[in-house]
C-alpha cells in the first residue's frame, strides 16, 4: 500500500504580498530551478522531475531532462499533488490507486516516488519530485524519506525565494515604470535631488522648460544649476514643503521659475528633495485665463464705462431674472453674445445649457435640421438614431438665435411657432416636442426695413422684440476705446510675453479718429496685430496697421448729415482696402472679414449692399 505523507504549507518567502503571485511562474526562474535540479541529482541518486502549475515538465535530470516541455494529463499524480496540495511517497506506481488513470502507466518504469509542492502563500506554482528507477533506489527512498523530504522542504524554501525575489524584482520594475509614467504626464517640471543636493532625475517636463535632457544634469549640485536654491537652508528648513522664485541660465539668456519645493523623508530622516517648477510667463498667462473665464460670461465682464454702455447693462441685468424673450441688435463686433452669455448667467437657468446657433453660418439646406433636429432615415446620411437639434439641446436653458436676420422665411414659420406655444418637430417626425428654453435672437441687419422689402416677418419681429435692445457702435462711445485698450495690453502682455505700456501720443490720436467699422472686435484685431510688430514699450504709428495710418479723418464735428455720410464712406473705403489687400476668392474674403472684426456672411452682405460687386469683379478680386 502506497504511503501518503501530508505536511504543512512550506511558508517561503514571507515578505511577499499575495498579489505579488501574479508576477512570477517556475518558468520566469527556470534556469535556476535547472541548477538545483542538477545539483540535486549530483549529490543524491534519485531522478529529479520539476513540474509547473499547468503540469508542464519545465527542469529535470536524466529521463525527465528530455521530457522538459511535455505536458502530463489529469491523471498523472503531478495532477494529483495539484488538486490535493499535499506531498506523496508513492512506493508502488504499479499497484496504488494514484497511478490507476495516468495515461503513461503502461509504459512508466518508477518503482517509488517522492512529490513535494512548491507553494508560496495559499499558490500552488509546481511540484519538486524523487524518482526511483531501480530497487535500490526504491529502498533508499522508502528509508530516508523523512530526511529526503526535509531535504525536499529546504529546496522549495530556495526556489520559493528565488520566486519571492524575482516577483520583486518584477513589481518594482512596474513601479518604476509607473512612476515615471506618472511624472512624465505631468506639466509641471520635476527635479529630484538627493541628500547631498545632487540632481538625479529630470522629468520630460523639465527637460523642456530647462531646454536639457536629464543625463546632462544628472549627478550635479542642485546650487550650480538653479540660482535662488540653498541646500543648507533646505536642510533646516521646518516646513515639509517651500516655495520660492529660481532661476536657470540657458545660452545667455536667464528663464525665471516658480517652485515648490518637498522634502523627501525615510521615517524621520530627510532623503533628499523634489523640485517641482513653473514658467513664470505661463503662470500669468494662466491667471490671466482664469480671470478672463470668471468674469467674460458677466456683465462685469463686458467693458465699457460710458453713459450709453452703462444703462444698457443695467437694464439687460433687471431684465435677465424674467424669461421675456430678447432682441439684441447692433454692428457686427459690438459684443452681442456677450450680452446674450451676460443674460443667462444672471438668470435662474445659469446652471442650465446655454446654446448659440449662428444662423448665418450654417447653410440653409442644414439650418432646419440644426435648429430642429432629425429622425432616423428623414434624409440621405441621417444618422440611424436621429439626432437632437438645438432646441432640444438648449432645454431648460437659452438658445441664443444669432444673425436672425439671415433666416429663410420657411424657417421663420417654424420659429414662429416655437415662440408661440414652444413645440417643435424634428425634420421628418410627425410628434412634437415641447420644450423650455429662453429665446434671445440677435443681428447687425435692420429687420424693419427687411419687413418692408418682405424679407422677414413681420409677426416674428414683434414676437422677438418683446425686449429689444441695441448696442452702439464703438465709433459713438469713443470714452470706452481708452478703458478697452488698456484690458488689451494687459492681455496681450500675457499672451506674447511683452511690456507694452501703451501708445505714443500720435498713434492714439489716429486710434481715436478711426471709426471702427468692426467695432471691438476690430480694435482687438488691431491691437495684436501692433503688438506682435511692436519691439518698444510704446506703440508708435508706424506699428498701427495700414488701413488706420491712411485714414484721413473726413467728419465735421457741427455736421450731422455729414457725419452720416462720412461714415457709411469710411465703411465703404475700409471694405474696398481690405479686399484689395488680401486678394480674390473665398478664403482671401475670409481673411478681409477677420481683419475687419467682422464674419463672413457679414462682409458678404455689405458687399451687396453697398453693390461694391460690379467693383470687384472688374478688379478681378472675384
């Protein structure tokens, strides 16, 4: 009868996590459990086998070294040892139920045979086994067993450890790769020094805002690299963490830093530092961002001191609590969205979508679909679920209508309904739909007069205009030019890193006198473009751009007619000079819009109205 020795889990390697087993198999350590294999058989007369998890002959001695790769079956007592998790001393295969469905019973010349498991924790990862081939290596196995199998204990003990410290190994690499991961995602540049001030690391942050790649840096003193750092005050310093300004020398030229800097402790010992640094130029350029973001979607955000300005705000403010729909008129470049943005925000839906739909951007063959959305198979290329239009979108907030004006008349139907009993229908749907939504619509045309020249509808204006308000051109508020120039400096001081202090005497003069058909989008565009050339402190008229040096102020001050005229002759002049500037076809027209502070869809328009058409043409600008 067959012995069955059961013994206790071998507790190899104690230091090792249970997760760490996910790391390592035999075969990670296969030349070494090879070694021990052979180093067995050399000093002991047995045949040695090795068997992973998945039953795999991964090192052995004599017969079972030509075995290494073949995979036993669920019957062999290596299957056997796996499922019970307990040794074996097997003293005759032949006779014994363990060997009774082994699939190589046949032909298997084992006398005797001594299974041990090499587990690590609650891990069965193999078997170590004994084989007796001949009857005096039977005898000498079932008579050392005891001492075989604390001998067998021992060698499990060492591979479990070479397991142990491979799973280390393994883990800390992924650590390691972790972490470095980590640092390298992070924007902000990462310098680690050791105890001894000296620079180990650079993360790719660093190496960028430094200009250097980290090898380059590495080993020397964290004082000899950054000016403004004292390691003797580091080291005494009581707080885990300061902050303070560095600087780095780069081919001549000083960068400026921001840093935070951490000490780095082992218990209660400080190991060494990390340096975290901030461009100081991106710093304010954030915090200019950030201010800008607070306070754009406000009134206080919307720039202007004079008379006209102010009382619009205050009205647009007592009206915002209300849902009255709201007609926002004026020059293309006047800040019309603003005041829209301006108005949801000071609303009880502010915490609700606010959405803009430009309906003179979008082509008239899409507008119906944007507006109102579609059902799946409404129209070759729909989408298979339908998709939601802007209304449905805007739901319990603001849609904000821009360029009204350009709306087809079939649309205006569709609009005009929604303001009535707010239902819509998808394009290709037969169910409507209600929503809420606050309706706000804004233009640079003239709807009355597009009303008489049946243009637009005239039962749809008087429903949009319940609360109409007009923004003035930036040419008759002239006292907010100063207040907007100066918010643009500081902005664009931020942006290209200059110190632009303002305008020689003469440059605002002209600034002055130009009457800014684009309004203040225009001036905008205007003060980057003298910004990005200007290489002083002040602007001179030299940096302005072209169309306001040749500008000749033509306006007399007592002459209302004529300052109509002179007007609509200036707008007419700046159109002519920026397409002659920039050129025929569309994308130049593109261009000639942008310069103007204007859109396209806008320059369009003028163009026709002002029937500059026959003009172009005959210039070839077409």
């Amino acid at each position: 009868m067959p012995i069955n020795i059961c013994r206790l889990e071998i507790k190899g390697g104690n230091s090792l996590k249970k997760n760490y087993t996910s790391f390592s198999n035999l075969k990670s350590v296969q030349d070494y459990i090879q070694s021990v294999a052979d180093a067995f058989a050399a000093v002991l007369d047995f045949e040695v086998a090795i068997v992973d998890e998945n039953l795999e002959v991964i090192a052995g001695t004599g017969k079972y070294k030509d075995q290494i790769g073949v995979i036993y079956g669920t019957g062999s007592i290596s299957y056997q040892l796996r499922c019970t998790q307990k040794s074996f001393l097997v003293s005759d295969p032949m006779k014994g139920q363990l060997c009774q469905n082994c699939n190589l019973k046949e032909t298997c010349k084992v006398l005797a045979g001594l299974l041990y498991p090499i587990k690590l924790r609650d891990k069965v990862f193999g078997s170590i086994s004994l084989y007796a081939f001949n009857e005096t290596q039977k005898e000498n196995l079932l008579k050392d067993f005891a001492k075989l199998e604390t001998f067998l204990q021992h060698v499990v003990e060492l591979i479990s450890g070479k397991l142990n410290e491979m799973a280390l190994y393994k883990q800390s690499k992924e650590v390691a790769e972790q972490f470095n991961t980590l640092i390298n995602s992070v924007r902000e540049g990462i310098v680690a020094v050791n105890y001894h001030g000296k620079i180990t690391h650079l993360n790719r942050s660093a190496e960028n805002l430094l200009m250097v790649q980290s090898n380059l840096l590495n080993g020397r003193r964290v004082e000899e690299v950054f000016s403004g750092i004292s390691m003797g005050t580091l080291l005494k310093m009581t707080q885990p963490y300061v902050e303070q300004d560095v600087f780095y020398k780069k081919d001549q030229k000083t960068l400026h830093f921001m840093s935070t800097i951490t000490e780095v402790k082992y218990g209660e010992e400080v190991g060494g530092f990390v340096i975290s640094i901030r461009s100081i130029g991106e710093m304010r350029k954030l915090a200019g961002r950030v201010i800008r973001e607070e306070r754009k979607h406000t009134f206080d955000g919307i720039l202007g001191q004079s008379t006209a300005m102010t009382d619009i705000k205050k009205k647009m403010c007592r009206v915002a609590t209300t849902d009255s729909t709201v007609l926002i008129t004026g020059e293309s470049g006047t800040g019309k969205e603003l005041f829209a943005r301006a108005i949801h925000q000071e609303s009880m839906r502010k915490n609700a979508p606010f959405i803009a739909v430009n309906c003179g951007a979008i082509p008239e063959s899409l507008l119906e679909s944007e507006l109102f959305g579609y059902e799946e198979g409404a129209f070759t290329g729909a989408r298979r679920a339908g998709k939601p239009g802007k209304f449905e979108l805007a739901n319990g907030g603001t849609i904000l209508l821009d360029e009204i004006g350009d709306m087809p008349l079939h649309l205006q139907v569709k609009l005009l309904r929604v303001l009535q009993d707010f239902t819509i229908e998808r394009v290709g749907g037969i169910k409507p739909l209600v929503v809420d939504v606050r309706i706000i619509a804004a233009t640079n045309r003239n709807l009355e007069e597009m009303i008489q020249a049946n243009q637009f509808r005239s039962d749809l204006f008087y429903r949009l205009s319940v609360i109409p308000f007009h923004i003035p051109p930036l040419r008759e508020r002239k006292e907010d030019l100063k207040l907007l120039i100066h918010c643009f400096i500081q902005k664009y001081n931020l942006i290209l890193e200059k110190h632009i202090q303002g305008y020689t005497k003469e440059a605002l003069t002209k600034m002055l006198e130009y009457p800014w058909p684009g309004n203040v989008r225009e001036l905008e565009n205007a003060f980057e473009y003298s910004a990005n050339v200007c290489t002083d402190s002040l602007i001179d008229v030299n940096y302005l751009p072209d169309r306001i040096i040749k500008h000749a102020t033509t306006i007399p001050v007592n002459q209302h007619q004529e300052r109509i005229q002179s007007i609509a002759d200036l707008e007419r002049n700046a159109l002519t000079e920026a397409l002659n500037r920039f050129g025929p076809g569309s994308r130049a027209k593109e261009r000639a819009a942008r310069s103007l502070g204007m859109s396209r869809s806008t320059l369009y328009r003028k163009i026709k109205e002002m029937d500059l058409e026959d003009q172009i043409n005959a210039k070839g600008l077409q």
